[in-house]
C-alpha cells in the first residue's frame, strides 16, 4: 500500500480508514463507495471484487445506507476486512490499480441524511451565549443540567463540504436603538459560524423503543465534523418562543468522510463533572465506557486559525444526547444526523463561534484580511480535527469547508 504523504503524522492511515462517496472525470455520473487511506481513495466495491470478499453487497453501492443499515456486527467485520486489504502485502497488487489519488476525485455526500437534530451541550458555550443574549440574566437556562438541550433541523439542506452557502435572508431587529420593534426584512448581517461534532445513525430502532446509554455502539455508525451555520439576527428576532428556525434551516455543512465509530476508540475520555446527577436514563456515572471523545478541532477562517476547540470539554455526550433524543419513543432512521452543538472550551482561543469570538461584534477579530465581527461575502471557513489514535497515531477527521455567497436578494 502507499506510504504517507506528510511523513510519520500521517492523520488518515489504515488506523483510520474513513468512508466517503467519490466520483471521477471519466466517470462523473458514477457514484462509488470509497475508503480514504492517506491521499488516495480506495474503490471498496471493486476492490472486494477483485478479491472475492462477502461484503461486496454492503460495499458495491453508490451510497453507506446499506452497510450502515446492516448493524454493529457487520460494521466491525467490513473495517477488519478493510485493514487487513490495506495492510496485508498479498493485497498491493490487485489493490494498486484500485486507489485514486484524492485530488482526482470529486466527492459526494456519503449518505442521504433521514432526519437532522442540533444540540446545545457545551456548557462554556451557554454560559457565554446566554451571558451575550441575557446580559444581567441567568446565563444558563434552568433546565439545562437536567437534559440536552436541542432543535429539530432540516434536513434537506444538509451539504457536503466545498458546496458555498448562500447568505440567508428574512426578518430581523433594526439595528439602530430608536426603540422601534418593527422587523427589518433582508440579508442576515450576523452570519455565523458553529464548530461542531456530527453522529451518524446507522442502525434504526423501533418506535416507543427509547435507546439506552448502553445501547449507543449498536445504533451510530460514525463522527463527522459539522458546521452549524447561524443567522444570528434571525435568530434572535424569530426565536421567541420557539427557538430556532430559518436561523439554521438554510445550511448545515457536513465533511465528505465518516470516521466509524471504531476508530476513536483510542480517544475516549471521561466528560467533564457533573454538577447535578442526571435522571437515571441520562447518568453514565457507573458506565464501564467513558462517553466522552478527546477531539482537537481547528477554525479557520479565510485560511488562518481563530480558534481551537476542545470537544473533551463537553458536558453532555453523544449517547447522552442519543438516548434523550430517544426517551420519549421518537425512532430512528438510518441517516439520522445529529449534531453536538457549539463545541467551545473555558479559553479565549478555544470558542467555536463569532458570537463567542467577537462578542456578538464588539470586539473584532483582527486577521489578515481585516476586522471580523461575523463574515462577511467571500468568507470561507474550515473545520478540521483530529483524535489520538492507537499506539501513538493520530486519527484525522475529513474537513469541513464553505464559502460565503451573496444573499439571493441581492444579485
């Protein structure tokens, strides 16, 4: 198999082995399964042709829906046959031919996402949103070290990364203090940004059938990074009482690989204490398995760093946010995305969002290519990250990119 591109660092080795949905030039109408392995991708479907496997029926397909619809144990036995491909020297020859180079494909988003939810399970995140929103208030809701807090998305506006964002548009607060309550209508002027974690469903569950804490392994297939991208001015105007709407409802970018959920094992970490002991569907205090994934994210904006987010820090976990998704007996789909929330550490350069970062706009970032208080047209913003990975290895997470269009109206 190939050797790293960057060097013994490598983020995307056979440790990691991500899958994705890839085309090429002279095939553009084709979609493939692939496994990304270094700078090269991998045709799963032809190569378990090429070497007679069983899964070929999981990996000859245009999409993940069928192999993350086959459950946990099929998830473990593919990734091992997966490694053993790329690792095993029998393989190089009938493999060789079979690896694309990554800049030579175009890639898809991997699988058709069924319903989507967002979270709000940093605690540095709400405190400081809810100390900028409510300033003199109570920071945090009194509900929320109780329970995940939470939105239902939409989930036809799920998009691959690279795929630009057109600013939103729709009604918001004057910006002026005359007093006058009267909404504005016309492009957001706060267009943000919110660093996030995804978890793909892979496994559906019955109806009136709620998830335990226990039972997480057997329903998500894999991690992706995701970006939350807000209208905060919608959103502060169209949030009374319902919370969020067309705020988020135009876009959510998600990153071209799923990292399985095997992958990580190595960066499991216990979540940050509790002040108040969850209701028993939520306690994972006596859990054999911390709940907790030690991820190093990155936000750049227009290329240069503003932020390194640290998802270790996060209050509420994933299986947490899964099982109370779940409690009230909503099933699910395979293709259920939902996201972490905000992913926002105690330091000034470990916020996930310009509403932290700046301050809601009163203090700018000062960048290379000006102040900052929320993008602006051209803006593009990348998410990356990566996990500790066995023996020493580091397991990249596929990134995120958009770049910011002129609002609709204004063209």
């Amino acid at each position: 198999m190939p050797e790293p591109s960057d060097g013994g660092d490598d983020l995307f080795g056979p440790h990691n082995l991500p899958y994705g949905v890839f085309s090429t030039a002279d095939e553009p109408g084709r979609r493939r399964l692939g496994v990304r392995l270094h700078d090269r991708v991998l045709d799963a479907g032809a190569a378990a042709r090429a070497l007679g496997s069983p899964y070929e029926a999981l990996l000859d397909r245009p999409d993940l829906g069928p192999l993350m619809a086959a459950g946990r144990t099929a998830w473990r036995d593919v990734r091992r046959a997966l490694t053993a491909w790329v690792t095993v020297p029998a393989h190089r020859a009938a493999l060789e031919p079979l690896l694309h180079p990554l800049e030579t494909v175009t890639l898809h988003l991997p699988y058709e996402v069924a319903d989507y939810a967002d979270f709000y399970s940093s605690e540095h995140h709400a405190t400081r949103a809810g100390s900028i929103l409510r300033p003199g208030g109570q920071a945090l809701t009194p509900n929320w070290k109780h329970l995940p807090v939470g939105y239902h998305g939409r989930a036809g506006t799920v998009v691959v990364s690279g795929t630009d964002v057109v600013r939103p548009t729709g009604q918001r607060k004057p910006l002026t203090e005359s007093g006058d309550l009267s909404p504005v209508f016309g492009p957001s002027a706060k267009l943000d940004i919110e660093a996030e974690v995804g978890f793909i469903v892979g496994a559906p569950s019955a109806q009136a059938t709620p998830v335990p804490l226990a039972a997480f392994r057997d329903h998500v297939f894999g991690v992706c990074l995701l970006n939350d991208w807000s209208a905060r001015d919608l959103q502060a105007w169209e949030a009374q009482p319902l919370g969020p709407f067309l705020a988020k409802s135009f876009a959510t970018s998600v990153s071209a690989w799923v990292t399985p959920l095997q992958a990580l094992d190595a960066a499991r970490v216990a979540p940050p204490p509790r002040d108040e002991r969850p209701l028993p569907y939520l306690d994972d205090a006596d859990d054999d398995e911390p709940g907790g994934f030690d991820l190093r994210l990155t936000v750049r904006l227009n290329g240069e760093a503003v932020s390194h987010p640290p998802f270790s820090t996060m209050y509420w976990t994933a299986a947490q946010q899964l099982a109370h998704l779940t409690v009230n007996g909503a099933s699910l789909r395979t293709g259920d995305l939902y996201g972490s929330g905000t992913v926002s550490g105690p330091g000034p350069d470990q916020r996930g969002c310009l509403l932290e970062l700046t301050w809601d706009g009163t203090e700018p970032l000062e960048l290379a290519t000006g102040k900052r208080a929320y993008l602006e047209d051209g803006d593009e913003i990348t998410l990356t990250a990566w996990a500790p990975g066995p023996d020493g290895t580091k397991v990249g997470l596929g990134e995120v990119t958009g770049r910011i269009c002129p609002s609709a109206a204004g063209r």
